[in-house]
C-alpha cells in the first residue's frame, strides 16, 4: 500500500515495530495527523481538530512567510556558524536585545535539553563546583545533565530517588497544593533560600540553582510572590548562578511579559531558550554574561553542528518578525484573559475544576474530586482529553499527578477558537465522559 493510503493502524504497527516505544504517542488509538493550518490540525481523514496544545508551534501551524524565509535560505546556503555570515550575528543580537543588558552573551543550540546541559555546563565551569539544586515536579530534558535535573513524576515514578548525588531538590512552589497553600505558599522561598545555605554550610554551596520562572511542568503556574528574589539572593550569597528555564514560559506566551522571569522582577545569570524560539523548527539559546560564556573555555570545546546555522538562524529572526508583525502576545494577553475568564465561569458550574491556573495562553485547569482535600482527578483528566478529542479538541494532561489541562495554543488563537474549546469542555463535563 502506497503511505498516503495506509490505515491509522497499519502505520502505528510499523511505528512500534520501527521507532523506540520509549518515545510515546499520544492517544491510544490516535489520529493521523499530516497537515495543519493556524490553530487547526487535520487528520487523513480530513477531520479538523483545535490544537490548543502546541506550545511549540508559537506562531501557529503551516505559517507562509516562515516556510517562504526557510525555503529561501535552504536555497542559497545552510552551514555552520564557524562560517561568517549576517543572519547568525542577527538573531544573536536579536536575543540579547531582549533580555536586560548584563544578558549580553548568546549560544546557539538545537533543542532545550541542550540549553539546559549547557547552563549547567556554564555554572559548573564559572564556579568549579558540580552541586545544583533543582525543584520538585520540573522537566528539564532528556541529556544526561538535564535530565539529572528532572524531577517530575510523571513520566519517572522514581524520578526523586534517582537522581545523580550532585542533584538536591527543594519543594516544588506549589501555592494550590503541597505543603503550603494560599497564603502559605510565602514560606517556600525562604524555605529553599535555608536549603541553599545549608548545603554551603556542609560543604556543597551550589554551582547554581535551576527552575522554570513560571512553572509549567506543575500546570502553568505563577510562583509566589518574591520567590525567586528570595531563592536567587541565597543561591548568589554562595557564590551559585541563578539559571532562568525559559524553555516553555518564555516568548511572549504570557501575554504580560516576554520572558517568566519578568513577573518576579530578578535577572537571571542565565537564560535558556527553544521550543518556541525555532515555532517547531530544532532551535535553542542559551544567553548569559560575557564572563560566564568565557569561563566555558576553561572546560574545553563548544561548536554545535547545527546550532545558528544560516536555516536556524533564519528561523529564528523570522519567528521574531512574525510575532511582532502579528501582535501575538498581545493576542496572547488578550485572548488568553478571555480564555480564563471563561474557564473560572465554567468552574462555578462544574465541581470536577479545582482551579485555573496560568496567564496568557499558558492556562492549566485542574481537576479534583473535591475542593477541600484536593484528591486528584488524574483517570478523569486521561478520559476527558479522550472524549474531547472526539469532539475535535487535542488537549493532554500534565503536572506530577496528571489531573492539570495543558492549554498552550498556538499565540494566533481566536476568540471564536477560545469559545469552541469552553463549549466543548462544558459539554464534557456535563454529559459526561
Ligand atoms: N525545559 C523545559 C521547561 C521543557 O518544558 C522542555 C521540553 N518539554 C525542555 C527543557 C527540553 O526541551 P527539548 O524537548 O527541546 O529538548
């Protein structure tokens, strides 16, 4: 059978029979998805689907001007970046003029495991120390350093106890849950900040301190107030660098600020970028003080194949044409505070909605079977994601327990995209699933 004619299953047979299982599909009898446009995705079977998942496809899916700039480039020259050429200078300037002005110093890398392995790389050089303290409930990547620093449970039941004696963790800053709530959740700052100071008193003072700015492993949440000026100021007191993990928050998805680390008003030593940074194209940064970068000579080699090719970096300007061109966070600010309002209403109706977290298109609702233990809803996200697929909705689980919906659209949603997703998950949740 020619592929273009092969059923859904007789491909997912030679899926598992060709490509590592480890590397996991979504649904159990999915879709096949060869094409999408905007915020829709179609299968085979020419179904529309709302993609209110894809993170990484910032600008939307099948964008004209992106495949135009990629399809130029490929034909005029793709290299590597010991080559001299304007687009790689370009899109590091680019960067860097997003970020205060200390945020001078740009790596270009394919991916953000390789971002987060090289800021950790970055702090163990500049302080000749290995000791990182990462938070609960984080994902960080697949390379050997940033998985190490990967604690969530989701996937990694013994993700916690397996982790490289140099790795230590504080709580996750979960202010809905955990062993601070609400107001409460003030105390996890100086909690960690205590951690921090304690490990340099045993001898183990941090090469850095690593999270998310904003957490979205845990569901798209803000941390609490003053965390991070609390955390950065122990970390810095022992001589660690402060590592901001931009990878999923950043670029404009929070709609009130570009960068996660921006709602907590800190500066971070250093910043790690991609998914959005490449709209699904292999693309990844890492951007830190001019000294930082230098230490990394000390350790030895840097040169990646790929990263800030001629196409990568091509990518990545256009991506940044395209978004201001298109007011996309903007579009993110508002329709993204439509979205929630819409979802706080729905939870007034529907006991299962524990809470909205989230700002901008970055928005997790989270499922309890009551409000008061906060007992989580994980088989009835699983089935609820299912039953809004049949509804021509791709949604998925996240955080450590798998009960938060994972809403990070394309930045180009609309209004009336936001309304089909709000009645789609109150019928759901109405009629059952
Ligand atoms: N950091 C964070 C916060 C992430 O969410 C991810 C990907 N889920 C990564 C790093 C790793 O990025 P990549 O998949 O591009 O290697």
């Amino acid at each position: 059978t020619p592929e273009h004619q092969m059923s859904e299953e007789e491909l997912l047979t030679r899926r598992n029979d060709a490509f590592a299982t480890v590397q996991e599909h979504y649904y159990e009898e999915p879709p096949r998805i060869e094409r999408g446009w905007r915020q829709y995705l179609v299968d085979t079977r020419a179904r529309g689907y709302l993609d209110m998942l894809n993170n990484v496809t910032i600008l939307g899916h099948g964008h004209p001007v992106l495949s135009d700039a990629v399809h130029r480039q490929w034909q005029r020259l793709n290299t590597n970046s010991r080559f001299h050429y304007a687009s790689v200078v370009e899109l590091s300037e680019r960067l860097a003029q997003l970020l205060p002005a200390e945020l001078d110093t740009v790596f270009l890398v394919n991916s953000g495991s390789e971002a987060v392995d090289l800021a950790l790389r970055l702090a163990w050089a500049t302080t000749g120390r290995q000791d990182v303290v990462a938070v609960e409930e984080a994902y960080h990547g697949w390379t050997y350093a940033s998985d190490a620093v990967s604690t969530s449970v989701a996937d990694n039941p013994g993700a916690l106890e397996s982790r490289p004696p140099w790795v230590h963790t504080v709580a996750a800053p979960n202010s809905y849950r955990g062993r601070h709530r609400g107001e409460e959740a003030r105390n996890y700052g100086p909690e960690a900040a205590a951690r921090i100071a304690a490990l340099a008193a045993e001898g183990h003072a941090p090469a850095a301190f690593l999270c998310e700015p904003y957490y979205g492993n845990a569901g798209g949440m803000a941390l609490p107030d003053g965390y991070l000026e609390q955390v950065y100021a122990a970390t810095r007191a022992v001589g660690g660098l402060c590592i901001a993990d931009e990878v999923q928050v950043g670029y404009g998805r929070l709609g009130t600020h570009f960068w996660g680390f921006e709602q907590q008003g800190v500066v971070p030593d250093v910043v790690t970028v991609a998914k959005a940074m490449g709209n699904g194209h292999p693309l990844g940064a890492v951007i830190t003080r001019r000294e930082i970068a230098d230490a990394y000579r000390t350790q030895g080699y840097f040169f990646s194949s790929a990263g800030g090719s001629p196409v990568s970096s091509v990518v990545g300007l256009t991506v940044l044409d395209i978004m201001r061109d298109e007011n996309l966070q903007a579009n993110a600010l508002e329709i993204g505070g439509y979205l929630k309002r819409r979802l706080v209403e729905l939870g007034e109706r529907h006991p299962l909605i524990g809470t909205v977290h989230g700002c901008g298109l970055y928005l997790g609702v989270e499922f309890v079977r009551d409000r008061m233990s906060l007992e989580p809803a994980t088989e009835e996200t699983a089935a609820i994601c299912e039953r809004l697929r049949e509804l021509g909705v791709v949604m998925q689980p996240t955080s450590d327990r798998q009960c938060v919906l994972k809403i990070k659209p394309p930045l180009c949603l609309t209004r009336d995209s936001a309304d089909v997703f709000v009645a789609a998950l109150d019928d759901v949740l109405t009629y059952g699933w």
